[in-house]
C-alpha cells in the first residue's frame, strides 16, 4: 500500500502543472470577465481613471501586460502538463488535476487581491462605496477555491 505522501510526490508533477495553468487561467478569466466584460475596472484605474485618452491608452497597456503575462503562465503550465505526460511515475487522475486548476485560480486571486487592490490599491474589484467589501469577498473566494482544490487533492491521495 502506497503512503499518503508518496501519492502526492508521484503527482507533483501533474499539481505542478495544474496550479501554473490554473494561474494563467485564472487571470483570464479575471481580465475578460471584471476587464472587459463588466468593465468595474482596469489595472491601473484607481491610480489613473479612465477620464482621459492617455489614461485610458495607459489603462490598457497595463490591461495587455495582465492578459500577457496570463497567456505565459498558461503555456508554461501546457508544457509542465505535456512533461507530466512523458512520464511513467506520475499517476494521472481528474481529480487532482481539476483540484490543483482551482489551487492555481484561487492563488491567483489571492495574491492579486493582496497585492493590487491592498497593498498598491492601483484598482479594486468594484470601485465605489462598497469597494472594500468587493475586495474581500474576491478574497474570500479566492481562498474557498484553493480550499476546494486542497481538499480534492488530499480525498484522491487517500
């Protein structure tokens, strides 16, 4: 019988490449649905407001820089999940792959939340009177959906 720490070192592999692609994918889907489509705000527009062409140039400039450095990190995960692929001792399971996605898309959140709305406040989720609450229910589910994905990892190593 295999120990529950081996199963998770014979995937780590295929974690690792789930949690990198789960960033990258996380990010777009932050950038597409709160940037483009709903349009509550863009990287930097707490710091320069959409009140001006150059602003709004500048807006999105940085709102490309996001999306590019989300389309690196979604091919550096492909290809740690195309490695993962080539190898005989990684165990491949659903389960733990969809849970290390979510890992990676609940880190995204948090590490963007922490970093870009707390601590540089160059942009909050939903700008306005109930800004901070945005701010930390996008927090808040960014930390559900890492639990989520750590959970589905530890229920498949059992």
């Amino acid at each position: 019988m295999e120990a529950k720490s081996e199963t998770i070192n014979g995937n780590t592999p295929l974690i690792t490449a789930g949690i990198v692609l789960g960033v990258g994918l996380g990010g777009f889907v932050d950038g597409i649905l709160l940037h483009q489509l709903l349009q509550w705000h863009h990287m930097l527009s707490n710091v320069r407001p959409l009140t001006t062409t150059a602003n709004i140039d500048l807006n999105m400039l940085w709102d490309g820089l996001f999306h590019a450095f989300d389309w690196v990190m979604t091919v550096v995960g492909i290809v740690l999940l195309w490695r993962a692929g080539g190898r005989d001792d990684v165990a491949w399971s659903s389960q733990t792959f969809v849970g290390s996605l979510l890992i990676g898309a609940g880190l995204f959140d948090l590490v963007e939340g922490v970093i870009d709305h707390q601590i540089l406040g160059i942009h909050h989720v939903k700008p306005g009177p109930n800004q901070l609450a945005w701010d930390l229910g996008f927090l808040l589910f960014g930390a559900l959906v890492v639990a989520i994905g750590w959970i589905m990892i530890k229920k498949e190593s059992k």
